[in-house]
C-alpha cells in the first residue's frame, strides 16, 4: 500500500528510528532503505535540523500529537533541499504512542520528484489537506491491518488444531485401527477447539454490540461531601494526587460549602487520604470561599494552578472569579506562591446575568507548548475554558508567562 503512494512514507518507533520507508521517500531523502534504517534517515539533515528534529520526535511521543516539520536534507552529492515533513502518533489500544507516521515531500519549486506527485499545479492548502488524507487514510489501514493479524491468529490456533486432530482420527481409521477410545478422545479435542473458535467469533461479534457498562460508585475518600476533585496529570511516584474541597457549615443556617483546598493521594484511585491543606480563603478578599478549577500544569516553577475564589462580603450576592497559584513540584502540599489579585472576574453582560448571576468558573485548560521534558514553556499560549453565570460556556487566553507573572505580582 505504502509503495503505491504518490509521496515518501516512513514509519518509526517511538524514538524516531526508522522500521521502513517507501521508495518514494528513498528518494526525498537521497537514500536508500537500508541507510535510512534506525537513525539512519536522521543523518541526512542538516546536524542544527537533526537535533531539533529528536527533541521534537520526543516531545509529540510524550503528547502523542502530530508533529509538522520543515527539514533541511543534505543527502550525499545532491544540493540541500527543503522537505516538509508531517508526522502522525501510531497509538496501541491503551493509548501509548508505540511509533508515528511520517509523510515526506520536496517542496523545491518546480521539482517534478516523487514527493511532488499528483500535487503539481495545486495550492499549498489543497496539497496539505491532500496529504493529511492519504496520512489518515494510512494510518486506518495500517491499524486494520494490525488487528486483522491478532484476529487471524487467535482463529488461527483452533483451527489448525481441529485439522491436525482431524487427520489423526483419519489415520487411525485408514490404519484399520478402530479403537473407539483413541476416536473418541480425539473427537472431543476437536470439539473443544471449535468451541474456542466459537468463543473468538463470539467476542468479535460483542465489540460491535451496544451495551451498558455495569457501574458502581466507589467513593471519593472518606469525607462525607467533597467537591473541587481534580486530579494531577501525572503520578508522583507510586501515587496519584488529588486537589479537592472538603464542604462544611461556615455559617450557621447557610447551604455548606468550603474555604480551602486539600492534597489527598491514592495509589489506586479508590481510596484516598488527605495529605494537607494547600491554602485557605481569604476573608474579605476576592477569594474568601475556594476550589481548585482544571488540573494543574507542570512548569519548571512549580505546579500552575487556575483556581476559582467567592467574595462573600457583599451581602446577598457571592462573586466567582478566578486567580492562579504555584505548588511545589514535588511536594505539592507547600505553596510557592499565589495571586494578589484576580486574573478573571464577571465584567461582560453574559457572566453578570444568567442563570447563577456574577460568574466565572474556571473548569478546562489547554496549553499549546510543552518542551522535550514534558513542561509547559513559559511562551505557550494558554486557553482557559469556564462557565459564566452557570448558562455560557466561555474561552479566556494568555499564556503561561503571564500566569507566573500574576503568581509572583508582576
């Protein structure tokens, strides 16, 4: 399939090295297979596009996300060329990346290659939705060509050993050896691999039907009302970590509900433990009632973390705002720091009035930009997603800099 298409194809580990590559892709980098082979395909960049191009490889394995690059590839006796270089995460059914996609292309003007196939006399942006097709469509094929193997061989083994059975009883037969004993054992192996093979069939069958899951509450730890449970992106070592908002009676008659945020962990995920509180509402401040808002992101400063704070002192009326604090990287219970002030408060019309008047509720964040190590680069866009007046569902930006600047008062 890889052979027929009008572009280079290389398929890699997690790691970048490469498994194979299409001849078409022979020919965008100016080697053959066997040279582009493990890391091979890598030493025809540029040396400043060869680093670049590791620790990009490494840090869409660890986001399992695309990847589009622009490389310089100098293969040997030919003038450097320009080649675009877009790249898809191969993921296993427990979501790990095991190894990506790459589709290569000449982008020399003019050049009549490989790479530049069926592409001729198009827009750039009719070429790039071309190539992201024939990527997906690759990809689906080789996942379907992947499970059709695992299928194959679990119906495989049963009926190879019915045949051989099979052909055992005949011999018996033909032998003139009528043992009804030997026949009869032999019969019933046969029939226990066709019950196996009827069982492979019967969960091939079952993934396709539409069923409920059976469910069951297993608790959220031993306090009776919590709420604010978010949990950390990545374990610390063996445990998982958990910011939540045990609710209690903070005024007499008044619905309960809770004024600091509490570190708990677990190493399964059931049961929890409290391991201290991280910080407290502040009275007469924007943030006198608090709870955590999305999971916090790791940054080379700590843990950054978007929280949301109630200002009570007004009377009938709480306001929701939002503010950002840093917890330690590895001892999340001790706060680094954490904002004087609001970063986000209800001022437009749809988060003044609505359902619940007066709110900002900071609940999703997505940040663009991770370095190879896994943390948020401090240039990163940050898109902040939050409810306003419990009716609208809203998208507030900045970037992970500015986050830290209001941390530290800047």
């Amino acid at each position: 399939m890889a052979e027929i298409l009008p572009v280079g194809i290389l398929r890699s580990d997690a790691e970048g090295r490469c498994l194979f590559v299409n001849r078409p892709g022979c020919a965008v980098l100016g080697v053959d297979a066997a040279e582009a082979a493990g890391f091979g395909w890598m030493r025809t960049l540029s040396p400043t596009d060869r680093d670049e191009t590791r620790r990009a490889w490494a840090a869409a394995t660890h986001r399992a996300e695309p990847l589009d690059l622009e490389l310089v590839v100098r293969a040997p006796g030919a003038a450097p060329r320009n080649v675009s270089c877009r790249v898809a995460p191969v993921v296993d059914a427990a979501g790990k990346v095991t190894g990506h996609l790459a589709a290569l292309q000449d982008l020399a003007p003019g050049r009549d290659g490989p790479g530049a196939v069926g592409l001729a006399g198009r827009g750039q942006g009719d070429a790039e939705d071309e190539m992201r097709e024939r990527m997906a469509h690759l990809t689906r094929v080789s996942t379907m060509g992947e499970m059709a193997a695992g299928i194959a061989h679990e119906i495989n083994q049963p009926l190879t050993a019915i045949a051989t059975y099979a052909q055992a009883c005949r011999r018996l037969i033909l032998a003139g050896r009528l043992d009804s004993s030997d026949h009869l054992e032999t019969l019933e192996k046969i029939s226990r691999q066709a019950h196996r093979a009827g069982e492979v069939v019967r969960r091939l069958r079952s993934l396709g039907e539409q069923r409920e899951s059976p469910r069951e509450l297993v608790g959220l730890g031993d306090h009776p009302d919590i709420r604010n449970g978010v949990i950390f992106p990545s374990r610390l070592g063996d445990r998982y970590l958990r910011l939540d908002r045990p609710n209690r009676e903070l005024s007499p008659g008044e619905p309960a509900s809770g004024d600091a945020i509490v570190l708990s962990e677990s190493t399964d995920l059931v049961e929890w433990h409290p391991l201290g509180v991280v910080m407290r509402g502040r009275p007469r401040y924007w943030d006198e009632r608090i709870g955590a808002g999305p999971p916090p992101i790791r940054t080379r400063q700590g843990w950054l973390l978007v929280y949301h704070g109630v200002a009570t002192h007004f009377g009938s009326v709480g306001i929701y705002q939002a503010g950002v604090a840093l917890l330690d990287l590895e001892d999340p219970v001790r706060l680094l720091g954490r904002s004087r002030d609001n970063v986000l408060e209800p001022r437009e019309m749809y988060e003044l009035v609505g359902q619940v008047p007066n709110v900002v509720f900071p609940s999703g964040m997505i940040v663009e930009e991770y370095d190879a190590e896994g943390f948020a680069t401090e240039e990163s866009a940050v898109r902040v997603y939050y409810g306003a007046a419990d009716t609208s569902v809203c998208m507030a930006t900045g970037t992970v800099g500015g986050l830290l600047a209001a941390v530290h008062g800047r």
